[in-house]
C-alpha cells in the first residue's frame, strides 16, 4: 500500500493532466467548437502537461497522443497508424540513422581534428570554428545528434585548457553554449535540420499541393544560418570572457 501511494505521489501531474482533461470535457461546449475540435485541444493540454512535469518517460507521452485519438473516435485505428508512415517520417529516420552511422564509424573524432587543425589554440578562432563547425553538421543531421557528438569534443578541450586543474566556468561556458546555440540556428538551414522542416514540407503539400525540393529550402533558408553564425559568435565572445 505504501508503495503505490509513493508511485501516485510521483506521478501525481499524470492525475492532474487527467484530470484537467476530465474537467474540459465535462465543459458545455461552444457554438463555434466542435466535439473533436474540443477532444484534440483537451489531447493537446494533457500533453503539454506531461511533457513539461516529465511526470511519465516523454517516448510515453509521444505514444499517448495516438492512442487518445483512437480512444476519441478522432481518427480510425488505421489512419492513424498511417500517419506514422509518411515520407516526412521516413525522412527523419533516415537522418538520425545517418547521425548514428557517424558516432558509430568515429567520424566526428576525425572531424573534431580537421577542425582544430584550421582553428589553432587560440579561444576565439576555437569559438568560431565551433559555431561554424557544429552549424554545418546541425544543418544536415539534426541539432540534438550534434550536440551529442560535439559534446565529448568540448569536455575534452576543457579538461585540457590548461596544465593546472583549476575551474574555468567562462571557458566552459562559452564553449558549451557555442554548440548549443549554434545547433539550434542551423536546424533550419536544410529539411534534413530538424523534424519540424520535414512536417512543413509534408504539410505545405497537402495545403497547398506544392512541393519544396531540398534545394529550393536551402537556398532560402541558408543564408539566414549563413547570417547568424558570425553574430553568434561575436555575442558569445562578449558574453563569456574566457579566464
């Protein structure tokens, strides 16, 4: 008995999602809502929720959303297990398997080495080679993967910035957010930078029926990334000034 109060003290925004679902749907409804208009924005709250609390595994919470729909009466079993197998879907997959390959096959080390043989020691030929580096890779792979596999790269300078152990917290940050950030403006830059680009392209089809090549969206979303990296970069080096 104590430990299943314990599990639902744990998981208590799980109840509190539901509950909140259970309340909107007991709601009258408005004039201008329809019912499954009504269920889909109760399926988008309980998410939001769960998502943000983290009060069950967020590959849980992406499983939910399907099976709420079915359970609604949204969407037929059947559409919506197609919705899982679009080419935007494909897409995707086939870029993270692409990522995986790289760590697999230790290219990124490869990579980290060419890079530091162009940027040298100094900290600010480092930072921009980063932005540019990790921004390139972002662009093509997805941000999250190259963040993961610039991460050991930035530890590994940190650890040996210096032949005293002493803390560098500027350093560390300048560094750390150099990818980060650098990541998050380059998914843009090409369909393959980010899932959301993919889901544009498949939904701009079905709207509108036209279809944007991979080449169309680089060539006007790139030079915004192109644009940014420079910016970035000076803005970092101003922010975290290295010890």
């Amino acid at each position: 008995m104590r430990g299943l109060l314990y599990w639902a003290i744990q998981r208590k925004w799980l109840f509190i999602s539901l509950l909140v679902g259970v309340i909107l749907l007991l709601q009258p409804l408005p004039a201008d809502l329809t019912p499954n208009g009504r269920e889909v924005l109760v399926i988008a709250l309980i998410t939001v929720i769960l998502f943000v609390t983290e009060a069950i595994p967020l590959p849980a919470v992406a499983l939910l959303i399907p099976v709420l729909q079915v359970l609604f009466s949204i969407d037929s079993p059947t559409d919506v297990a197609h919705s899982f197998m679009n080419d935007s879907v494909f897409f995707i997959l086939g870029s993270l398997m692409l990522a995986v390959a790289i760590v697999k096959q230790k290219i990124d080390r490869r990579l980290a080495v060419i890079l530091f043989r162009f940027t040298g020691p100094k900290v600010d030929r480092i930072v921009f080679g980063l932005v540019a580096f990790s921004a390139c890779l972002a662009s093509l792979i997805g941000e999250h993967t190259v963040a993961a596999i610039m991460m050991p790269v930035v530890l590994s300078l940190l650890r040996h910035s210096s032949d005293e152990q002493r803390p560098s917290p500027r350093l560390a940050g300048l560094l750390l957010f150099s990818i980060a950030y650098s990541c998050a403006i380059a998914g843009i830059g090409t369909p393959s930078g980010g899932a959301r680009n993919a889901v544009m392209i498949e939904y701009w089809s079905r709207l509108f029926g036209e279809h944007v090549s991979y080449v169309e969206w680089i060539k006007y979303a790139y030079p915004m990334v192109v644009l940014q990296v420079p910016i970035l970069a000076i803005i970092l080096l101003n922010r975290f000034v290295p010890e």
